[in-house]
C-alpha cells in the first residue's frame, strides 16, 4: 500500500507536540487537532520520503499505521515528512495531525510547562 506508513515491530511511536508556526499552517482544517511530530529510525528514509511525495501529488493523503500504547491501531495523516542520515542509520522525522484521544495518549501533551513557569 503506497497510503501508508506502517510500523511493523518496536515500541509505539511517540509524539512530540509542535507548536512553531510552519508546523500549524500544515493544519489545513476548520476542527481542532494537534500537530505532533515523531522520529522513526529506518533503513529507507528517501524512498519513505518520495512514497509520501507521490501519494500527496495522486490522491492527497498519506497515513502513518501504528499500535497505541494499549495495543490498539491507529491511523495518523502525515503532513510532512523528512528523512536524516545521521552516523547511527537514518531517521524518518514525520508531523502528523493527532486527534484528542491520540494526543491524551502522550506524556506531557496539552501541559503548557512554560507557561506555568511564568505564571506563579
């Protein structure tokens, strides 16, 4: 299937939650969602990459395939995807959109840790 990026064995992905403004302008919807990106290692970062780029072009979208963390699937849209080659192998970098039950899945998502910060 060229729609989808499924993780096949390993731990569940997590997410981190994107908060910069090129991240939030790939939310092209009018509902809430979080936009969250996650680092993938793999052996095939460019052809994952182009895979996205050709699926985006076709048919506009693009799925990541993962167990939660309770051991059920999940299905993501990945927004953007880019790969890395760092000295250990490559790493797969994908921002997804996470709905509210996903992103409750995540530690520290929806805690604004620097806010509280400034304000005692």
């Amino acid at each position: 299937m060229d729609d989808k990026i499924t993780i096949i064995e390993g731990p569940p992905p997590t997410f981190e939650e994107v908060r910069d403004g090129w991240a939030l302008g790939l939310h092209d919807s009018l509902g809430s969602a979080i936009i969250g990106v996650t680092r993938l290692r793999t052996f095939n970062g460019a052809a994952l990459v182009e895979r996205c780029n050709r699926t985006w072009r076709a048919q506009g979208l693009m799925e990541l395939e993962y167990r939660a963390p309770d051991g059920l699937p999940q299905l993501s849209p990945i927004l953007a995807a880019r790969h890395v080659d760092l000295e250990e192998g490559q790493l797969l970098l994908l921002w997804v959109r996470l709905g509210d039950e996903q992103a409750a899945q995540q530690p520290g998502f929806g805690h604004d840790d620097q806010a509280a910060d400034d304000n005692p």
